[in-house]
C-alpha cells in the first residue's frame, strides 16, 4: 500500500492527538486517585453539546470485592476493560443513586475537597 505525504502527515496528527488524550487521561486518573473515598463534582459535556455538574464518589468509598479478595474471573474482566475502553471510569452517582461510567475525554472540571481543578478542554 502506498501513502502519500498528506496521508503520513495525517497520521502522525492522529498519533499526536491520541498522544495528547492519554496524557489528559493520566492526569484525571490521578486527580480521581487522590479523592479517595471523598465526595467530588464533575463537569463534563453530553453528546448533545449540554454541560452537566454532578456529584460522584470512587471506589474507596464502597467496600467492594477487589484485589486479592476478587476472583481470577473478576480480575480479568476488570483488566479487560480497562483495556478495551481507557477512556471511561467508573464512578457512584449519588443523586442517581447507582454506578456510572464517565468519559474521561469530556470531563472539564473536577472540585474535590473545595479543590477545584479546571481540565484542559476536552479532546474529542
């Protein structure tokens, strides 16, 4: 298959871009880790262009069945979706009451403690 200059162009943009998302992304999962089992606010758009603010809790804050307690099985669903989709992260929604996944992509401001942490704009 040959590519011309415009097409190899291209892809190094690609490349960039991706590069650019997993960097924001480490720095979310980062400022997620540090919560703790603290309570934080999310700033992030829908599809549809709307902005929501919603109150979420991690992980610590549930004694789940994790680590060395959870099964082979477990372990590896976990691991493979964290591979198949690096992008999301599973979060309590307390005013929905139950888990949700959020878009780590959409995400433009964090408060976590009265912390407020404003993201770069999103990459999409």
């Amino acid at each position: 298959m040959f590519y011309n200059a415009q097409d190899a162009a291209a892809q190094i943009d690609l490349r960039q871009v991706e590069a650019a998302r997993q960097a924001r992304r480490n720095v979310l999962h980062a400022i997620l880790a540090s919560a703790g089992s603290q309570f934080l606010s999310a700033t992030w758009a829908k599809k549809s262009g709307e902005v929501v603010t919603r109150v979420y809790q991690t992980h610590a804050g549930f004694k789940l069945l994790s680590g060395d307690a959870a099964s082979d099985s477990a372990k590896q669903a976990v691991a493979t979706r964290k591979e198949n989709n690096p992008h999301l992260v599973n979060l309590y929604d307390m005013s929905a009451h139950a888990w949700r996944s959020l878009n780590l992509d959409t995400i433009s401001h964090i408060e976590i403690a009265k912390q407020s942490v404003d993201i770069s704009p999103p990459i999409v």
